[in-house]
C-alpha cells in the first residue's frame, strides 16, 4: 500500500514517522520550497494527549531529537489584569525531566523531519485529486505534476484544498478575534526585566476592554540555528477593540503591524509597555481566528482527513496541534493494521471525528472566557497570515 500525504505540518509529519516506522510506504507533498520557508515559530502546549501520541508513533531516535530540541517545561497558567493585578494562578509540578511540555513550531517540525530526508517534497502545491477508476487516487499539483496513491491524506491545514474537494460545504467560521503574533529575543539584559512569572509558563493579561496580551516563554534545551530563545507575545482583540478594520490591519507592514500592539497597550503594566516596546517589530503577523461549528461523517473512500484540515479550532484550548498529533496516532494504527482499507478508514474517521467534535466544542467555550466573543460567521476562504489559520 502506499499513501500519499498532503502538508508536513505537525500532523502529516507524525503520521509519516509512524507509517514508515511500521513499514507503510508514504510520501509527503508540502508546499513551501523548504523546511525553512517562512517565520513559522511559535510556541506550542504539548498535553497529554499530544504526548502519548508521539509516544506512539516516534521512533526513539525521532522522539530523542524532539526532546532534545523542545522547551524546559513551564510550571504556571495565570492571568492578570492590564496592570498586573493577579487574577488566577495554577501550577503544574514538573516531574519528568524528559517531558515535552512545550515546543517551538520550527524546532518541532525540524526534529519531526529526522529521517524523512526521502519522504518529504517540498514545492509541491497540491490543487486536486481524482478517481483513476482502478482503485487508485491521482493527486495533482500547481505546476502540472501528478501522482498516484492508494490512500491520499489531506493534512494540509485549516486553509485545506483536500477538504474543499472532499467536503465542499464544509464550514470554517470567523469567531470575530484577530490576533497580532510576535516575539521578544530573550537576551540576558531583557531578561532581568520581564515579570518572572512570564517566564514560568503561559500568562494572559486582558485589560476588560475586549484586548488582551498572553505571553509565554520559549526557553530551549537546544535552540536551532536561526534562532534563541524568546518570549511569545500574542495580543488580541475584536476588529473594533484593536481600532482596525480587516482591511487595514491584514494591509500593514510587520512593523505598522506591531505598532497597533503598541498603541493597544497604552497605559499598561511599565513591565508590559517595556517588552512590547522591545519586541522584535519584523516578527509580527496577524492571524484571524476560526473554527469549524460542526464536523459531519462522510462516506468513507481513498481520501480522508487530518489535523486542522477536518478540524480547524481556535488556539483558547492550546489542543489544535495535540489533536493532530492524536489523529496522526489513530490513522498509523488503522493503515499499518491488515484488514480492509475501507473498514479502516472508517474506523479512523468514526473515532478522529468523535474526539474532535469535543476538542472543537471546549475550545469554542474556552474562546468565549476568554475573549468574550460568541459571534460565529462564515470566514472569508482567503488564506491570511503565514500559517493561514
Ligand atoms: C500562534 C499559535 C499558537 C498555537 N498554539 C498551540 C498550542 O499551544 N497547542 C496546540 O495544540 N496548538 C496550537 N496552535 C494550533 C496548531 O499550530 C495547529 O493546530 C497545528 O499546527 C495543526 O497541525 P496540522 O498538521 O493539521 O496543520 P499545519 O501545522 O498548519 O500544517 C499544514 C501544512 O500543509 C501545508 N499546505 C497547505 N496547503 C497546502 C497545499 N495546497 N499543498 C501542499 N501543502 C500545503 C502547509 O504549508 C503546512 O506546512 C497554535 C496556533 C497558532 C497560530
């Protein structure tokens, strides 16, 4: 059998490792010229549930590299208010030295690639698959190439073409939340100055108007070569609350760009002014928030879904990357098994999707807490921000 997987995001690289390390025959197509096309760093929350699943599916070496190249675990969850006012603490004891707690996105998907120097083809855009009548699936690129598969995979992201082909009607909305992403370099002189619960783990500071400031730190145990450690700065906010229309602010500059998180944070914690006022301006991007409302069964065939491609999800929960990695696991499981591929696959669609449905629905509720927004309307299909979520 051979699969074919569209997006080495997070989610198509764990299921390539697992597929290979169980024998399976598996090729990725990404679309991005190289692994390192693009400012794609952030920080992820890796849960249990992510953890167990690259328990799962990495070989030890594989699994080796990602702890090596993760972040020290954080310890704290609080919130603030704009002035620092302590709202709420939690504290997570860190027990295993070897935990993967959190990870930046580059580093992640870098370690996620060891060993699949042939598995993965950059520059291929995917634009459409078909049915070649004998059992198999032809999938198409920009450029003109074609292959063949048994199995195609879409793990191409929230901005999904396998899913726009595969479930047309599909629904991503708009939750009326953009966010403003940047970073702050951690050198040794910012670092005496930023609260010392930011560097602890993920704080949130929100100042009750609609805007709000999370902060939380990327402290490597190996950092990669591009970069070092930093502080993750994420503000966000109703188009209204940030003063900017769609138009306006998916129009600026990086730095326009941050000088909206700038004037947003006037009359702030000094603390907070000082690290926005130190950011690194060229980093910012702006992001729009969404998630699908509803996740259907389809009828199950040779095409099949993953990761945010079948269910995109706001960040409030920290689970859309853990929910891929959980995907990746169950759809190893279900290739590298024997048995008919359809029963498989429906096997894997029935539980991906049972799982996801409460993913969605608890971080649509965690969205609300925090952002206060309930507006849910259909999302313009633009592909916006560098990860197009
Ligand atoms: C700022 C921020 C913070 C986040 N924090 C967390 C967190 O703490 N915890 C968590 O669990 N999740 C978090 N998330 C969500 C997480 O990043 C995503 O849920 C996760 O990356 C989804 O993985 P994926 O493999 O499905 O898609 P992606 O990682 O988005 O990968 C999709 C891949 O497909 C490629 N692609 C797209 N279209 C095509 C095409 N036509 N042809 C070929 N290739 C294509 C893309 O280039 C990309 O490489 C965060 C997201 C953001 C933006």
């Amino acid at each position: 059998m051979e699969v074919v997987v569209v997006g080495a995001g997070v989610g198509g690289l764990a299921l390539a490792q697992g597929l290979v390390a169980n024998g399976v025959r598996v090729r990725v197509y990404e679309r991005d010229s190289g692994p390192r096309q693009r400012n794609q760093g952030y920080r992820i929350h890796i849960d249990d549930t992510g953890g167990r699943a690259l328990a799962e599916v990495l070989p030890p070496d594989v699994r080796r590299r990602v702890v090596e190249t993760a972040c020290h675990p954080g310890d704290l969850l609080a919130g603030f208010d704009s002035h620092l006012a302590p709202l709420f603490e939690q504290t997570f004891p860190v027990t295993d030295p070897d935990a993967v707690g959190a990870v930046d996105r580059y580093a992640f998907r870098r370690a996620l690639m060891t060993g699949l120097d042939d598995v993965v083809h950059f520059g291929h855009e995917f634009v459409d698959y078909a049915d070649t009548g004998d059992g198999r699936v032809e999938v198409r690129f920009a450029d003109g190439r074609t292959t063949t598969a048994d199995v195609l995979v879409g793990a191409d992201g929230v901005g999904s073409r396998v899913r726009a082909r595969l479930l047309p009607d599909f629904e991503v909305a708009d939750i009326g939340v953009r966010c403003v992403y940047g970073k702050l370099p951690l050198t040794d002189a910012v670092r005496a100055h930023v609260p010392a619960a930011f560097l602890r783990g993920f704080c949130f500071a929100s100042d009750g108007s609609g805007r709000g400031a999370a902060f939380a730190p990327v402290l490597f145990r190996e950092p990669p070569e591009e970069y070092g450690d930093y502080l993750m700065v994420v503000f966000t906010g109703t188009p209204q609350a940030l003063g900017r229309s769609d138009e306006e602010l998916f129009a600026l500059d990086p730095r326009e760009l941050w000088q909206v998180v700038v004037a947003g944070t006037e009359g702030w914690h000094p603390s907070i002014r000082a690290i926005v006022a130190a950011a690194d301006a060229d980093s910012a991007f702006p992001i729009t928030l969404r998630s699908c409302t509803r996740i259907e069964p389809w009828r199950t065939g040779r095409v099949t879904l993953l990761g945010d491609a079948v269910h995109p999800m706001t960040p409030a929960a920290g689970a859309g990357a853990n929910t891929a990695l959980h995907d990746a696991a169950l759809l190893t499981g279900a290739l590298s098994g024997g048995g008919p591929l359809v029963d498989a696959l429906a096997g894997y669609e029935r539980e991906m999707i049972g799982h996801a449905r409460q993913v969605v629905a608890d971080s649509l509720r965690r969205a609300e807490q925090m952002f206060g927004t309930t507006a849910v309307e259909p999302a313009a299909p633009a592909d916006r921000g560098p990860d197009a979520p």
